[in-house]
C-alpha cells in the first residue's frame, strides 16, 4: 500500500517508491482469543482446528520468507519469495505461474488459480518489501509476548501466509473446492513497475468474474479494522508561462502579471476551491520559477534561474491529488482546469495529470463484505470488525481491482506496527485468529450462490 504522507509529489514518470506505510495506529492489544464462546457450524469447527494444527508451519513459512531479502528491486529474492510460496500454492492443487516481469522492468509476480464448484474470489498478496538488499534490517527476530520483528513481517509477508494457511485449512476441512480461487501476488507493489498498465495486468485480469477480491495487507495495524475504502493518489504538473520584461512594468497592460503570479493565483484558486472537500487532499511539493527553469521530473526536482528585475518568463509546479472516489477526482481535475484557463494578462497555465493509483470508493458492495468479516469475527469470539478511516489509508493493489468487483475488503492480513521501518513488528499471537477469519469467510462465501 501507499504512503499518503510520505510520498512527494510525483513526476509524470514516477510513481512513489515508498508504498504502503500510511499513518499507523500504534498496536492494539491483541483481541482475546475467544472469550466468548464460538458460534460456528460442524465445517468452521474442522477449518479452526485445522489452522491450529497448522500454527507451527505457518510460523516456520513465515520466518523463512522474511528471512529472504525481496526489496522490490532485489529482483532475484522477489522470485525466491514467489518460488516458495508458489510450492505451497502447487500442493494445494493450484495451477501457477511466474509472470515475467521485464516488460515493466520488476522481477514479476506470482499468479495462482484453482477452479472449484462455487464463486471466483480473487486474493491479492505482494512479495516484495521496502527493504532492499542495502538496509540493515534483514532478519527475522523473536522478541517477548509473542511478538516478531523483520522486514515486511506484516507488509506483507504475513498476510501472505494468512492467506496461504486460510487455504490450506478449507482443504484440511474438505471445503476448498467450493470455490474458485484466483490468488495474485505482486511482485512490486512498494515500487510499481512501468507502465503502469502493464504491471497491473495480471491482477486486473484475474479480477474478472469474481465476486470478491480480498486484500492481505497490513490495513492499520489494528485487527478489529479493515478497508473497505482507499485513497487514491493521482499527481499532476502546473506550467505557466509569462512575457518577460523589465519588473518595473509588471501589471502593465502589454506585460501582465508573469509567470510565478500566474503559477500563485492557480494554486491559490485550487486550494479555495478544493481544500476542506471530504477525503480530498491537493498538495503542491515542489515549485521552480523565474526566466529560465529546469525540471527533472522523475525525482521531482530541477533549476530555476531569474532576475529580480525581470518579469517571470516560466514556472512550473508538481504536486499531488488525493480523492476517495474516481468521482471526486474527475470533479477535482475539472475544477483545476477550469481554474488555469482563466489566466491573468499575457500569461498562460496548464496542467497535466498522472492518474497513478486509482481510489476505491466506499461502496455498499464492500460494506457488506466487512459486515460478513465482521460476522465472522463475531462468530470467533473475536469481537467486531469496523471500516478504517479512508484519511488513514493509501492506494494498494487492491485499488487497480476494487471497481471490477462487487465487493472488496483489504487490511484483513497480520497485525502489528511500524511497517516501512526497521522497527516493523508483528503480534503473532494474531496470526491463528485471523487466519481463522480469513478461512471462514471464504467458507461462507463458498456457500453462497
Ligand atoms: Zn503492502
């Protein structure tokens, strides 16, 4: 998932390298392991026992996948994470493949299906993480209280093997071909590969036909929440242009108001406009003006060079857009557009825009989903599951698929903290319980028709 926080503005070439981090909640206490007393059918029963029995493997694969470096650019450890868990999928009877990445220039992702007697449901994992071979932050560590720290423990290898061990579970249980099953696992979402397009090619195809698409990811950190919603983040560039003259005769009827003016009032114009608009942000991060400006977009940076006595020849400007639903941001792309075309004299400004990753709108689809999640839950003994606040939450894999789906829910993966930081932390006393959820909601949607 995306960092709303810390990505810069963003080139027309460049997607954020830092994904995923949005602004976390510190851990919650582990939800009890059922107080109450569970309220599930003879099968669930079959399906919670059998993730118990699995819990000791799925620490193991857990451990042996953090342990395997697979920064996005690492395209080799990419491929051993996918390796490994491709031979659990294999065992399980799915039909997988490893789709090469060269063609948007990351090491490719891992794709699985499985075809069974009920509805497709697609389940989307990554296994790359922020941690490249050059961090310090390496190794799976034990800490006390049935906590572990390592890099991408929670972002997201240990959604992964949520997902992998939920799985395992419906065949233990015998309930696994009631489903057809379509697992995607990235190989760059900390880093998206280009185009694009054509790094996100296999999930969306894989999303056709579903009825659901469930996301591993971290979510919050906290398990009594999970995404029904995400921000998108689209980024844009501003250009205007002025007629340079001597700053003595700025505003003049034949000179105007010049390039940084120009560039100022559609800034001030989409900030009156826009700002204060639910779930919507618009941020300008980096601004060059003056006679002659230099931008190397790709790392949001450049020159800029004027004189105090000349009026401004250029300026440019890049930023981001934050919306909440594909509505919210053709509405903010048209009033932005609006604005730049109503130029002060003798200049002109324009802007152009990167869609990035798109938003997934709180529907009512994915509410009923996270009222099932949380029936489950409930069901467990685990206590309710609510929606997190989409302020809270970035783009993710999830969004290139959640408008092709009915319903879609993310954040369902391993608990825990401080991801994209070598303080990323997991509560494995969480990691059975929310396997069971997983598992079980997979079983009731297997049941339905
Ligand atoms: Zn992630």
């Amino acid at each position: 998932m995306r960092a709303p926080l810390r990505a810069a503005a963003h080139a027309l070439l460049a997607l954020p390298a830092l994904a995923c981090a949005a602004s976390r909640a510190s851990p919650s206490g582990p939800i009890a392991e059922p107080a109450a007393p569970a309220r599930l059918d003879d099968v669930e029963r079959a399906i919670a026992r059998a993730v118990d029995a699995g819990h000791d493997d799925a620490l193991a694969l857990l451990e042996r996948i953090v342990n395997v470096n697979s920064g996005t650019m690492n395209f080799a450890g990419v491929r051993e994470v996918g390796a490994v868990l491709r031979s659990e999928l294999d065992a399980l009877g799915f039909a997988t493949r490893w789709v090469d990445g060269s063609a948007f220039g990351r090491a490719g992702h891992l794709v699985a299906e499985r075809a069974g007697s009920g509805p497709r449901v697609l389940l989307i994992g990554h296994l790359d993480t922020v941690f490249e071979p050059s961090s310090p932050f390496q190794r799976f560590e034990r800490l006390g209280d049935g906590a572990a720290r390592g890099p991408g423990i929670i972002d997201m290898k240990g959604g992964d093997v949520i997902c992998v061990q939920a799985l395992k579970a419906l065949r233990a249980a015998g309930v696994l071909d009631r489903l057809t099953i379509a697992v995607v696992m990235n190989g760059d979402e900390e880093h998206p590969g280009e185009p694009l397009a054509a790094a996100r090619a296999a999930i969306v195809e894989a999303a056709h036909g579903a009825v659901a698409a469930l996301g591993f990811e971290d979510g919050d950190g906290d398990p009594r929440t999970a995404n029904t919603a995400r921000r998108g983040a689209a980024f844009w560039t501003l250009r205007s242009t002025g007629t340079p003259a001597h700053s003595s005769q700025i505003f003049r009827g034949d000179v105007g108001a010049g390039a940084i003016f120009e560039a100022a009032r559609v800034l001030d114009g989409v900030r009156a406009r826009l700002a204060g608009q639910p779930f919507l942000t618009f941020s300008p991060g980096v601004v060059l003006g003056g006679t002659q400006v230099a931008l190397d977009a790709p790392h949001n940076q450049g020159t800029a060079s004027g004189k105090t006595n000349v009026v401004a020849k250029e300026a440019v400007v890049q930023g981001d857009l934050r919306t909440l639903s594909p509505e919210q941001l053709a509405q903010a792309k048209a009033v932005m557009r609006e604005l730049a075309a109503h130029s002060l004299p003798h200049t002109t400004s324009t802007f152009e825009f990167d869609d990035g990753y798109p938003p997934m709108a709180p529907t009512a689809g994915n509410r009923r989903l996270l009222e099932r999640y949380s029936a489950v839950s409930r069901d467990l003994g685990l206590g309710p599951v609510v929606e997190v606040d989409p302020m809270k939450a970035g783009a993710a894999d999830v969004s290139f698929v959640a408008r092709l789906v009915p319903m879609a829910l993310d954040g369902i993966g391993l608990a825990g903290a401080d991801d994209h930081t070598d303080r990323e932390t997991a509560d494995l006393r969480m990691l059975a319980p929310l396997t069971k959820r997983a598992a079980l909601l997979l079983y009731r949607l297997g049941r339905e028709r």
